[in-house]
C-alpha cells in the first residue's frame, strides 16, 4: 500500500495507479457508481500483493460487505455473497461465502443482470439508509499470506 501519511482515498488512488490504465480508469468507474448505490457506508481497502479489494461494508469487517470490488491486472471482478439469487446464472467460482462476476464495463452497475446481483446484494445486507453520512474509506492491512516453498531439489 502507497504511504500512510496521505488520506485514504488518495491512497485508495494511489493502490489502483499500478494497474493498467484502463483497468486502473475501470476501477474507479465501478467505485463511483457503487459509492452511489450504498451511499454513507464505508469502503474498507484490503492491498494485496496481486489485487486490491475494496468491501461495502456497514459493519466495518470486509468479510461481511454486502458487495465488494477487486482490481487485479487481468480485470476488474464484483463479489456479493454466495447465497444472492442468480437467475441469469452470471457469478462465477464455487467459494463458501462469495461468487464473483467479470465487469467489463462500469455501466453494467447501472442496469442488466449485474444491476439485479447487486441490488440483491444490497438488499441481503438490509443496509439502512444513509442520513447525511458520506462514505469513509478506511485503509486495512492485508494479513501476510505464506506460501509454501517448493521443492527445489530433484
């Protein structure tokens, strides 16, 4: 993650910078359009050493957003939780607690099946409204992850 010193959104920004532009432009086009469907509720930014993931989350514990965002170099993915109805059979992946979708454009937020998954997404969450609040990004450490060494050896 970018320096501490500066705000959290500017490290936010900062995060997305090392990914390719259009990923990086995509990215922040997805956070604005989400910022807008789950206004007042915090974004809390995980960097990892490939990804950075940012979770909508009322509770402020990532692991119980109601929606959240990864940023690889390959794309950009929204994760909503496993058990959110998917009759257009969108999400991917077979995770215990979260599926995840491939954004290609920001505008497929806006409307279409990725609009349903995330309005059922946000409804599941039972986020209450926001009353005059403006979304708080708060910078958290990602736990280090080891990897197994392998075998160097014949």
């Amino acid at each position: 993650m970018p320096d501490r010193s500066s705000s959290p959104a500017a490290q936010l920004l900062a995060s997305l910078s090392r990914f390719p532009p259009d990923v990086a432009a995509l990215a922040k086009a997805c956070l604005q359009r989400l910022r807008r469907a789950l206004p007042g509720v915090p974004q809390l930014v995980y960097g990892y050493a490939r990804s950075v993931v940012v979770s909508f989350s009322p509770s402020e514990r990532g692991a119980e957003g109601a929606v959240a965002l990864a940023v690889e170099a390959r794309g950009v993915r929204l994760y909503v939780p496993k058990d959110v109805p998917d009759p257009a059979r969108r999400l991917e992946g077979a995770g215990s607690k979260v599926r995840s979708v491939r954004i290609e454009a920001a505008s497929e937020l806006d409307r279409g099946d990725v609009h349903a998954l995330l309005r059922a997404a946000i409804e599941r969450a039972a986020i209450p409204p926001a009353r005059g609040r403006s979304s708080r990004v708060v910078v958290r450490s990602a736990r280090a992850v080891k990897r197994p060494r392998r075998s160097g050896g014949a």
